[in-house]
C-alpha cells in the first residue's frame, strides 16, 4: 500500500512541476492559507516578488495567525501584556522575538569544547574555563541550600573573563525604538564560589562607534564568599534604564578569580518606556573596559 502512495504523490509532483500554478491570480484568502504554512523566513523572501504578496503577509492579524498555526505565543503575550510594541513591523516581531524574553541561548551546536558547546555562541572565554556538571562539580557547594543548576562554567586558573557583545540590530530593534524609548536592558547572573576572589559583573551600552556612553559594574567579591562552610548561590542583577541616545551594542563582561562558578545567564529588553537621563549624573567611564 505505502509503494502505491509513494507512485501517487511522485506523479503528482511531477504533473505540477510540468504545470506549475500561477499563484499571481490567486485571490488574496487562497494565498493567505498557503503563506500561513511556509517557514516564516519564507514568508519574508515571499514579500520580495510582488505588492500582493507583501500585503497579503502584512500586518498583526496575519502574524498572530501564523504564530497560531505555529502553536505560538510570543505576539499574543506581548500583545496583552498592553505594554507599547516599540514597532508594526509583526514580521519581524515574530521572527527576532527580541522583547521580554531570555536573549541568550544556552547552547551552541558549533562550539569548539564543553565551555563554549553548553553557552550562547556570541560568549568569547579566556583561557581558564571549564564546564562542569553535578555532582562532581556543583555538588561539593550544595550542602545546605537549594539545587538551583545541574551545571555552569568555572574558573580553575587565577583569573579568568568571559564577555559577550550583542547588536540593537541583530535583535531587530531599531535605532529609533532604542532611542525613543528607552527600553531596560537587564542582566542577570548566578554566581558562586570555592575561594575568596575578586568577581566582577559589567554592562556596558555601546554607540555606532563603539564608545562606551553608558556602564553598569557590580562587584560581587564579597557577597559570593561566605566562608569555607556555607557557599551558596547568589544572584546579581544590573538593570540599565535612561540611557542617552546612540545606543546600539550591549556589552557584557564577567571577571573572576579561581573557583568562580557562573550559571543561569540571562539578558533581556523589556517592552518599557523610561524617561531620557538626567545631565551630569554619570561619571567618566572611558578608563572601564568590558573587554577583559
């Protein structure tokens, strides 16, 4: 039986290559039906060809359609959350899904080792690093509090940074939304430790140029140390709002001694207005680098 439906659908596809369909006298709800089931970069390729292509895939009702038929959400949720879109551009919305969500990948398919296979691929490490996995690494720090991770990144040598440079562009957010607008960019980070060590976590805002007109650093030395009997976990939190205009690449720099050991990275862009900065309330950061 599979052998004759094998026979059917080859002569079928061969019947339509002989006979291709003029999609261009298509009426708008066939084309509609057939664009909801392409991938959405195709859908993209797709608007090139002709005006009623693109406008039959144009719009917010078409793409809440699609992510439907994709059993997806992501528009919806940012739709009733009744915070502002920051953009009609829904195709891309969809596809870059750069707002109110972790930007950060925890793999990477490509990666050269364990360090850089089990992290986002845009992580530059050190040399210093190394990946480690419970219980033979996380586990000898648990005693006394919560399982929080089953795995994270160490530092083993006597200083080690890994930093990560993320692109406005890339995400699909425009320069004007950026600047308009005015979103929180938010990073957050698990970190613990064996030794007392000096741990630093940096966010730094990045213009056109590449010049640093906004920095964030936190310096955890302390508060991740509690002693040879009581390691634990503890989170930082660098939140940047009210930023001056010109920004368009985020920068991210951890810095740790022997025994540092990150987990749970996460950076995100909330859909969220906040007001231009105030003049003259931040220092000179030019002598700060993000880049280790």
């Amino acid at each position: 039986m599979n052998c004759f439906k094998g026979l059917f659908f080859k002569r079928k596809a061969i019947l339509l290559a002989k006979n291709p369909v003029d999609l261009s006298k298509a009426c708008p709800d066939v084309l509609r039906e057939i664009f909801l089931r392409l991938p959405k970069k195709d859908i993209i390729n797709c608007r090139k060809v002709c005006r009623k292509w693109n406008n039959a895939t144009y719009g917010r009702q078409f793409w809440l359609a699609k992510e439907k038929y994709a059993r997806e959400r992501y528009l919806r949720r940012l739709i009733d959350s009744g915070t502002p879109l920051f953009s009609d551009n829904f195709a891309f919305l969809s596809i870059k899904r750069p707002f109110n969500r972790n930007l950060l990948a925890t793999y990477n398919l490509y990666g050269e080792d364990e360090v850089t296979r089990n992290a986002d691929p845009r992580w530059e490490f050190s040399s210093g690093w190394r990946f480690i996995v419970a219980p033979l690494g996380l586990g000898t720090i648990r005693a006394g509090f919560e399982n929080k991770f089953n795995a994270g990144h160490e530092i083993y040598g006597e200083q080690a940074t890994k930093s990560i440079k993320i692109s406005i562009d890339d995400l699909g957010i425009t320069p004007e939304a950026m600047d308009q607008f005015r979103p929180p960019i938010i990073f957050s980070e698990w970190l613990a430790v064996r030794t007392l060590s000096r741990n630093e976590v940096i966010v730094a805002l990045l213009n056109v140029k590449n010049k640093c007109v906004r920095l964030e650093a936190k310096d955890m030395s302390v508060n991740t140390y509690h002693g040879t009997g009581t390691k634990k976990w503890n989170h930082v939190e660098i939140v940047l709002k009210s930023y001056p205009v010109g920004v368009r690449t985020i920068a991210i720099a951890v810095r740790g001694g022997c025994g540092l050991i990150t987990a749970g990275s996460r950076m995100e862009i909330k859909t969220e207005e906040t007001p231009p900065p105030l003049l003259g309330i931040f220092q000179s950061i030019s002598a700060t680098s993000v880049d280790g």
